[in-house]
C-alpha cells in the first residue's frame, strides 16, 4: 500500500515538473525523523536514539544550460530564482534559504553545480520536532550532487547540511538530525556518538509502532530558549574544563563530578547539566535494551527522559505533558516523552501494534477535550535515509 501510494506520488510529481520546466527530472527522497531518546545530548558531543521515518521531502532536478536555479516548492506554490553566480549572503527568512544555504556550502567545497530546476514537495510537518528542515537539506545536497554528476560520503553530507542550517539560516542545530537523514534504515533506529560520528542500527520489533502525537502548538519562545539553553551547556562545559582534566563537552562530565564541583554554577545551569549527563546515560542504557528487545525498560527510560526535559532542562509545556500523561493510561503503550526542541511540537509513543487504533482515538478525544483543539496522529514505521528514485 505505502509502496503503491509513493509510486502514484511521483508520477503525479513527474506531471508537474514536465509542466514547470519541459523537462524530464530525476527524483530524491530523504526523510524526516524522530528521535526516540537523547535529546539536547547532540550539541553536547553526547548520544542519541532517532529514527528515520517515512514522512519525507522529494526533490525533482534537471539541469540547465545556464548557472540559474530555479526552485518551486509545491507545498507554498511559489518559485524562487537565483544566479549561482552571485548567490545570496545572508539569509531572507524564506523557505528557500534552506535551498539556497546547501548550494552555497557545496560551492565552498568545491562542487562545480551546474545551473537547475527544482521542485520541491513535502509531507514532514512544519514546526513539528520532526526534522522538516534536515529533510530539504539533505534531499537537495544529494539532488544538487546528482546532477553535477558528484558524490560524497554520508558523514561529510551530513556534516555539510548542518553547517548549512548553523552559519546560513542561523539555527544552531546538532548533527542528529541531518546525520539519520541520511543514514536511517528501515526497521531500525539508528544509536550516534554525536562526537566520533559511530554509529550502530538497533531492530525495532515488528510488532511495535512509532505512533507521534502533534500537539499544534508551537510556543514563541522555542527558538530564543533553544539557543539559550545551549549556550548555558557552552558555559558549563567551560567551567568544567577548567577544574577537570580532559572535559571538552558535557558528555565528558560523569554525575559524580557535577555533584563534587556544580556547587560554582547557577542553579538553573546545574540542572541543566544533570539532564544532559543522565540523558547520555539512558540513551545507552536504551540502546542495550533494544538490543535485547526488552520495550518495558526502553519505555520506562523514555518517562525518565521527558521528566528531565521537563523538570531540569525545562524545555517541555502543557500541551505536550497532558499528552504523555495520557498515553500512559492507555492500554499497550510502552513508553511516551516528549521528542524535538520543546515548547510544543510532538511527543513520541511506543505502542504496541494492536492497540493502535484504539491509542489514536483516545488520545485525540482525551487531548482535544482537555486543551481544546485536536492533534495530528502520525503511525510510523522506521524507514530508509536518503536515496536517488530509479
């Protein structure tokens, strides 16, 4: 059925780009993820547990024969041109930058791009926690790359559309995001040491579902709160390394040395220490348990894990606790936490397949009763980073 309705999405696709642009594309699909533990451990050097899923962004591309590139995104029906030539130096706040911060970042590398048409279509909601922004980048890295007949290898892709999104459009994002992108499996998550770049693909059981939960609610605080959070990690991670030999991030400060020397620092940024230090530790410890297949440990670090986001690092809100406190009185339900930035967004479920259907019903009811509006219900699978269409 899913296989029937991508095929029937491109070919629909297909129609639209020969209208755009006369000629016959090549198509790339690169998806968004969830992450299923370790949050804010990226930007830490630390671990994380996400998934690739199958709500993605296609990218159509045929080159030109000038150096122009012509966008068109389907989700804003509009379209955008630019000179490669002369390319823009700072971001407008447009959909495009995303677009236009990859081609930039491939040119520094040395990539000669030839001028192109895209068409841009996805179905990664926007502002959701789930990655929309890594999706575009990597599906137009590889898409840009295709057509000037390059290649590149998966980390330093990664690397190159993080590095997009941090110096180009200005949000300062770990390497979690783009990095599953493009190395996602299916029927897997994938564990990354956020520093050396190893990873290591865990079995998710089949009789399980990613089921995510949007609240549609997305805080303005979320942007300003994210950046401010990881400059108090930056500053506790200085402080540190000036009384402990080696440490270069907070992944490198074990639990006992935060209680032996945190008393120096604010309050507020011990706490924010703490979640990171402990998230690293059940991000490990959830790994081990998947390994083993063993849901009920895995759920419970997922409670421990929304408590500290919620408690020390403080990142969750109403809408996103009612919605994990609900999950945990339905039937079937390993684990739910919150998952993504914070301040609105998604949380993420591990539910048994069987009770799927009766978990999205509930929830919906149960949520929209108690904060007035219904949520959006995504039941996913793990799928596949990023891949050139035959």
């Amino acid at each position: 059925m899913l296989a029937h309705k991508i095929t029937e999405s491109i070919h629909k696709l297909n129609r639209t780009f020969v209208q755009l642009y006369g000629a016959d594309p090549q198509f790339v699909r690169a998806p968004g993820r969830v992450n299923l533990i370790g949050e804010h451990t990226d930007y830490n050097d630390g671990f994380v547990l996400p998934a690739a899923i199958q709500l993605e962004t296609t990218v159509g591309i045929s080159p030109r024969t000038d150096h122009r590139l012509l966008v068109f995104s389907n989700n804003y029906n509009e379209q955008v041109e630019f000179d490669l030539a002369q390319l823009l130096s700072r971001p407008r706040g447009h959909w495009s930058d995303y677009v236009i911060a990859v081609a930039i970042k491939l040119s520094e590398r040395g990539k000669r791009l030839p001028g192109a048409n895209l068409l841009l279509d996805g179905d990664v909601p926007q502002g959701a926690g789930l990655s929309s922004s890594a999706s575009l980048e990597v599906a137009t890295c590889q898409a840009l790359l295709a057509v000037a007949q390059e290649e590149m290898p998966g980390a330093e892709m990664a690397k190159l559309c993080q590095r997009a999104e941090n110096e180009f459009v200005g949000a300062r994002c770990g390497i979690m995001d783009q990095f599953v992108s493009v190395h996602g499996r299916k029927d897997h998550a994938l564990l990354l040491d956020c520093r050396t770049l190893e990873y290591r693909h865990h079995p998710i059981p089949e009789d399980v579902r990613l089921v995510i939960c949007n609240t549609m609610v997305r805080h303005s605080l979320a942007g300003g709160e994210y950046n401010q959070r990881r400059l108090e990690c930056e500053m506790a991670a200085r402080y540190f390394s000036s009384v402990i030999a080696g440490v270069k991030a907070l992944r490198d400060v074990p639990i006992e040395d935060l209680e032996k020397y945190g008393e120096a620092l604010p309050e507020v940024v011990r706490k924010r220490c703490r979640h990171v230090i402990t998230e690293d530790t059940r991000v490990t410890h959830a790994g081990e348990a998947l390994a083993m297949h063993d849901l009920v440990r895995f759920g419970q670090l997922m409670r421990e894990s929304h408590a500290s986001l919620r408690d020390d690092f403080q990142v969750s809100c109403r809408e996103l606790d009612v919605m994990v406190e609900l999950a945990g009185q339905i039937e079937g339900v390993y684990g739910a936490r919150m998952t993504g930035g914070g301040f609105g967004g998604c949380t993420i479920n591990l539910v048994r397949s069987e009770h799927v259907d009766a978990f999205q019903v509930k929830v919906a009811e149960e949520y929209e009763r108690l904060v007035g509006h219904r949520p959006e219900i995504y039941i996913c699978i793990a799928a596949d980073g990023v891949r050139t269409l035959p």
